[in-house]
C-alpha cells in the first residue's frame, strides 16, 4: 500500500460531513442509548454493555495495528509519527479491553453498536492509513510546541476521561440499572465530564499531529458527544430537583 493524499482528504472531508450530520440528527433529539433510550425508541435487539462496547471498539484499535503489520518495510520513523500512533491506540486498547469489562451500563441497541462499528472502523483506517503511511515530520517534531501542548492536552483529556468514567460506574452497585447525580471531580462543575474529557483529548491529538484526519476526528468527537453532554444536563435537571443549580453542561464555567 501506499499514500493517497487525495483519498486522505476524501475521507477527511466526508469525516467532517458526517459530523454535521451527527450534529444535525442529534442535536434536538439525543442519541438513543444509554439514559436517553427507552423514551424515544425501542429497538430490536440489545446486547450486554460490556459485550457490545468491546465489539464496537475493537476496530478503532485493530484496524491501525493491522495497517502497522501490513506495512512492508514497517515504518513508523521518525519518532513523532510512532509516538502518535501509539497515542491513538493507546486510547484504544483502553477503550476496548479495560473500559467495557467495568462498564455497568444498560445493554445497548444492536442497530448503534452495528453503526458504531462501521464507523471505528472508518475512523481507524483513516487515521492509522494516515499516520503509517502518510504522515512526514520533521526529525525533531517531538520538540517542537505543537507536539508538547498537544500531547500535553492529550494526556490531561484522557486523565479527566477515565477519572470522570470510574466516578460514573462507582454510582451503581453491580447489577444495578438506576440514575444518581454524579460528584466528585471535573462532575463538580460539568454533567458531560467524561465527555468533556475525551473533547480535550481528541483536540489535543489533532494538535499534537497536526493532521486534516484528526481535526476532522476532534471535530467529529465535538458534534457527537456535546450535545449529548446537553442531553445529560437536561435530564438530570428535569429528573432530579436537587440538581447542582451551577453545574454547566460540558464546559466549566461557561456552558
Ligand atoms: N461510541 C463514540 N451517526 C459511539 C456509539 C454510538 O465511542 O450513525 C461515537 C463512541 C455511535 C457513535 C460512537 C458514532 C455515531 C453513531 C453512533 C450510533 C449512531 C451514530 C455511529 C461510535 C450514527 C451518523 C449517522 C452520523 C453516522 O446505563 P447507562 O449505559 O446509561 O450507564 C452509563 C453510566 N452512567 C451512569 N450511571 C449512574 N448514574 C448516572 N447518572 C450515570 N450516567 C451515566 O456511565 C454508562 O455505563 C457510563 C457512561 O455513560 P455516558 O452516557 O456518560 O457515556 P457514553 O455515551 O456511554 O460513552 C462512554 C464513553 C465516554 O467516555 C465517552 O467519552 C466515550 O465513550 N465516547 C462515546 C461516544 C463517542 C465518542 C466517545 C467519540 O466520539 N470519541
């Protein structure tokens, strides 16, 4: 294989189209799972969380992993461009073989999980086609101030993320499907914390890269779990009356 600028851009482009569809589906209405799925529809079927986050996510991580094994001689210099994507599959390995085996979330419909499949994989070619095929940089990038504040940002985003994901799980007692208000870290001033979280970590990633791919990434990651963030906030204010009055939806202090 070999690089297709004008097939990095494509998908980059369609990238960003399908977050403006995102934002434009689910902007007034959330997407249907989790908290925000048995008053707006019932799907056919459900799997386990733990099954089905494991399954959607796997490609994220598997796809850049088999493009790194596939690539002849393998390539991955200079040590900017290895270190990225170590980065993305980093989140990934997490994502897929830590976070769904703790998940305490409800089962979740089979129709998104089939979606949210196609999806990871499209997410993880292009931005592992990009990175292991495509990406040029400087030897000394990893110095460089894009490269620091961006993983730098990256790592904080991540922190906040896993932080604000164990708060969430440590609400509920195993077997247990109930709502309670979350507390404790960034929740204290944020409903979407674990959202607001991957927010910093994905623009963090675009800025440590530098790269059409993960802007369009960052910008997609933006367009799918803000408004949900919203969502969340919504719900918690309507559901609970002793609902943090100053808590924001997803960005402290502002919104
Ligand atoms: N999965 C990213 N669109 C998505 C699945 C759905 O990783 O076709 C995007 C992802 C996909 C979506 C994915 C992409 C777009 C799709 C969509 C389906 C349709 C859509 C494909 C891939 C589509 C077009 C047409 C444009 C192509 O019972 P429960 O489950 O609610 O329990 C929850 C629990 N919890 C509480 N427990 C007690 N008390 C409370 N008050 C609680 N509040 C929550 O905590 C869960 O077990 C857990 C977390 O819940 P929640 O709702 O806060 O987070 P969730 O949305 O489940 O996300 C989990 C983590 C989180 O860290 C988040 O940052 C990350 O995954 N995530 C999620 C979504 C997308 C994404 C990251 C990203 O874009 N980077």
């Amino acid at each position: 294989m070999q690089c297709f600028p004008s097939l990095v851009l494509a998908l980059s482009l369609l990238l960003g189209a399908l977050a403006l569809l995102q934002l434009s589906l689910y902007l007034r209405v959330p997407s249907p799972y989790g908290k925000h799925e048995e008053r707006l529809c019932r799907p056919r079927g459900r799997l386990p969380a733990r099954c089905a986050w494991f399954l959607q996510e796997l490609p994220s991580f598997l796809v850049p992993v088999l493009l790194l094994a596939l690539r002849s001689p393998p390539r991955l210099e200079p040590l900017g461009c290895r270190l990225l994507c170590c980065l993305f599959c980093w989140h990934y390995f997490y994502r897929t073989f830590i976070y769904p085996f703790f998940t305490r979330g409800r089962p979740f419909p089979l129709q998104l999980l089939f979606f949210g499949m196609l999806f990871c994989i499209y997410n993880g070619f292009l931005q592992g086609y990009y990175l292991i095929y495509c990406a040029e940089y400087p030897s000394d990038w990893c110095t460089g101030v894009r490269f620091t504040s961006g993983l730098l940002l990256f790592l904080v985003g991540m922190g906040i993320n896993i932080h604000s994901d164990l708060l969430l799980r440590q609400l509920r007692k195993p077997g247990e499907v109930t709502y309670k208000i979350p507390q404790g870290g960034l929740f204290t001033y944020v409903s979407g914390a674990n959202y607001f979280g991957e927010i910093v970590e994905w623009f963090g990633f675009a800025i440590a890269t530098w790269s059409l791919p993960a802007f369009a990434f960052a910008f997609f990651t933006l367009c799918c779990i803000g408004p949900r963030a919203y969502h969340h906030h919504r719900y918690y204010l309507k559901t609970f009356t002793d609902y943090p009055k100053s808590r924001k939806a997803l960005i402290p202090f502002v919104f």
